[in-house]
C-alpha cells in the first residue's frame, strides 16, 4: 500500500468523458489498497477565459479580485470529479483550497504556499475516503483566496504530497513524460526516463511549461517523488511502473548530457527605458519600484554611453507589461528617462544542461545555429546551467528545431 497524490491538468479533466476517465483511474490505484488525494485544474481553457474576462474589463484590475474569478475554475473541477468517483462508488469529497488548509504568503496573483495543514486529510484517506483538492488555490494572511501563478496547480500537488507523506506525486498531463523539448513543435523531441531536478527547475523557469518552476523547487526542497505521465494512455503505469519521465537527483543520472533540453517562452516582454543617466543609482531607480510592485524582471542589459546618457533594456512576463508601464510612468521624474518603449513579439529561447559546468562552447554552438538561420539575437543572459537568448516571435519554432539538431537531440 502506498499513499499517493495523483494531479490532473487541464486537458486531463476538458470535459465529462475525461473527467469520468480520470475517476475510473482514480479508481484503480484505490482498489489497488492505496490511500489516494486527488489534486485537479480547471478545465482546459477554463482558466484563460477567466482571465481573459478580468483583463477586459481592466488592464489593472485589483489582483484579489482576479484571484475571486480565476480560483472558481478549479472549484467546478474538484465537485465534478466528485460526483464521479461516487459514482463509481468511491468515496470521494471535494475540497477547495481554503477548506484544505493551503496557507499563503499576500502575494495575489503570484503566491507561494505556506503551509498545509494535512492531519483531516490523512484522517480521511485512512478512513478510505479520496480528497479531490482543487489546485492553483489557497488563502492568503488576508483572509482572502489567492492563485499561485498560471500552471500552479502542479505546485499544490507536489505540496500537498509533502504535507502528507505521501509515497509518490504522480503529475498526469497530456504528454507522456518531460521530452528534449516541447513535442508539440519539434517532433522529434526524444522523451527523458529520467531528469535531474536541477535541470528541470532551470526548464521550467525558461518556459517548459510540463511542470511549474515552483513545484519543482519545492519537490527538491521537500524531496518529493515526482513523475510525470499521461492520462491519455491505458493506464497500465499503476503501481509505480515508471513510463513516464522520473525527477531525480543529478547523482541518479548515469548518461550527463551537455544539453538535455531546449525551452521556449512566449509570455515575455521587452520593455527600454531610452535615454538614462548613466550614473550610479540608476538600475535601482529603475528597477526598485518594480520589485516593490511584486514585478520580476528577468534579462537585463545596460549599453555603453558616449554622452552620460544610455538605454537599459530588460524583459519581464508579458501579463505584466501594462503595471510596469504604469510603475515606470509613476517613477518617470526620479529616474529621469525620455521615452518607454515596449515589444511584445518577443520570444525567449534557451538551452540547458548540467553538463554546460565542464564543457565550453555550448553558446558558441547556439549562436551560430541560429545565425545559419539569419536569426538575430537581440538579449543573452546566461547561468551556470543555461544559455538564453531573446529573439523575434515568428523565429520560435524555427530557432528550437535548429537547436534541437545542432545540440544532437533530434530522435
Ligand atoms: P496540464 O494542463 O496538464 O498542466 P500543461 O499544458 O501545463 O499541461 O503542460 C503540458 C504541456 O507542456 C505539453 O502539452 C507540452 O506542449 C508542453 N511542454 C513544453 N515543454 C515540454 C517538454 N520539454 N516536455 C514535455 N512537454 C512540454
Ligand atoms: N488552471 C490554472 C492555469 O491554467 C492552473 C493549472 O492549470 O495548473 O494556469
Ligand atoms: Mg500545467
């Protein structure tokens, strides 16, 4: 007997025959003795139409009130699947965030989970019954619901995996396992039996959206198994039969490639203040009121200047654009540039690998892969795993296929 949490994404629950697929799944690892909780996201497009609609209605629309809409996907979610399973004959209750003790830092929108308190759950699960938890969701110090960030949902899995003890996280997706790249662009992605937490943390955090970046630190941090799997298959990976793709330490891997993957991003946007003085102090005038509107900013590049005055370029999540414009505008006097220019046809592409630490040349063989392709890179930014550069949008699929080829990943 183990105990196990099993987390259903979007497409894994679009609509009642997935949804009735999933509880007979649900089903089988229950009369295979196992104490099971179920973590599950809204319907696949569910939660872009929420957004969508916030958006509509206001650009800066007051992130606790986008948290009201956008956690109502997961709760429909939660009930149906539910209904499901009891009628199946399985014990099952719903649970919404709050009611499942998921606690949160203030950060609306964006938030980090706390703490969860198990001890109901695990009083029930021994009872026999199966919490269905809707994902993406908790509550924040203010009493109100918070969302953890688009594709959170794997996050509450994995923490409430640790919360629980539980044996195993199992993240069932619509792909069967974490591949070179994303196999819906490049078909010849290969898929990976294993990958090291490392390297997936750094894929994530660059685009790979198979699990979310906080979801891996946090399985790492709380050394949480996790695999990755599909719910389309015939289910025949019950009972640990690995088939999909294992999140393990760097030591458990015996084959290191230089690069195991290849990640895109298309949620990004480049924003220039033009015309700074180059003096000291400027990067903080810049970059100060941002951070303190929970605004993260990822590459960064500062020119040269002939006059004492310079162009600071920089990217961030493209959802964030129009607070950042607004924040910048607030600042405009302190910092003291002309003008704001922003680009969103944008896209970023990066390359990773543990391997990178004892090899050199890995950006060389990305630069000139895709200047093959006459595309121009515009932004890199590079760590000690990873290699990223920021291009133009239309290049995306075209700059990760050549890449995939030039870094011999190609099935
Ligand atoms: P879910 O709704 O189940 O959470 P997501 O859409 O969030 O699913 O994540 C699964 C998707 O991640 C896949 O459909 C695939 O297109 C994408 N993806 C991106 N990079 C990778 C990768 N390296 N390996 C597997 N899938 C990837
Ligand atoms: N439904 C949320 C989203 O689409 C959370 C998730 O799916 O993990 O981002
Ligand atoms: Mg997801």
């Amino acid at each position: 007997m183990a105990r196990i949490v099993m987390k259903f994404g979007g497409t894994s629950v679009a609509d009642l025959d997935r949804i009735r697929a999933v509880a007979a799944r649900v089903k089988r690892e229950v009369d295979a003795g196992n104490e099971v909780a179920v973590v599950v996201s809204a319907m696949a497009g569910a939660t872009n139409q929420l957004v969508a609609w916030c958006t509509q209605l206001s650009p800066l629309h007051d992130a606790r009130e986008y948290d009201a809409v956008v956690a109502t996907g997961e709760q429909v979610t939660s009930g149906l699947l539910a209904i499901a399973l009891q009628t199946r004959g399985v014990d099952a209750r719903s649970w919404q965030g709050w009611q499942a003790g998921v606690v949160t830092d203030a950060a609306h929108g964006k938030a980090r989970i706390e703490e969860i308190a198990g001890d109901e759950m695990v009083a029930r699960m021994q009872a026999g019954q199966v919490p269905v938890v809707a994902g993406f969701q908790g509550l924040g110090p203010d009493r109100r619901i918070t969302t953890l960030g688009r594709g959170g949902s794997d996050t509450s899995a994995v923490a409430l995996a640790a919360a629980l003890h539980a044996d195993r996280c199992d993240i069932y997706t619509d792909v069967d396992g974490v591949y070179t790249t994303d196999p819906r662009i490049v078909s010849r992605a290969r898929k990976l039996p294993r990958i090291a937490y490392e390297e997936m943390l750094e894929l994530a955090s660059v685009g790979a959206k198979v699990l979310q970046t906080r979801s891996v630190e946090l399985a790492m941090k709380e050394r949480v198994r996790v695999q990755v799997l599909s719910s389309f298959d015939d289910g025949t990976s019950l009972g640990g039969d690995l088939r999909g793709t294992l999140v393990v330490d760097e030591d458990e891997i015996v084959e290191k490639e230089i690069v195991s993957g290849i990640a895109y991003s298309r949620d990004e946007a480049k924003v220039t203040v033009c015309r700074v003085p180059d003096r000291p102090g400027i990067a903080a005038a810049v970059f100060g009121p941002l951070s303190a509107a929970s605004i993260n900013v990822d590459m960064i590049v500062q020119n040269i200047s002939a006059d004492g005055n310079t162009d600071m370029t920089f990217t961030l999540n493209r959802a964030d654009l129009p607070r950042a414009e607004q924040v910048l505008a607030d600042n405009r006097d302190k910092i003291g540039y002309r003008e704001l220019v922003a680009d969103k046809e944008v896209a970023k592409i990066s390359v990773v690998g543990v391997g990178m630490r004892s090899h050199s040349g890995v950006a060389t063989t990305m630069f000139q892969a895709l200047a093959a392709k006459g595309i121009n890179i515009q932004v890199i930014s590079t760590s000690e795993i990873k290699v990223s550069v920021l291009i133009g949008a239309e290049y995306t699929e075209l700059a990760v296929r050549a890449l995939h080829t030039a870094y011999g990943l190609d099935a």
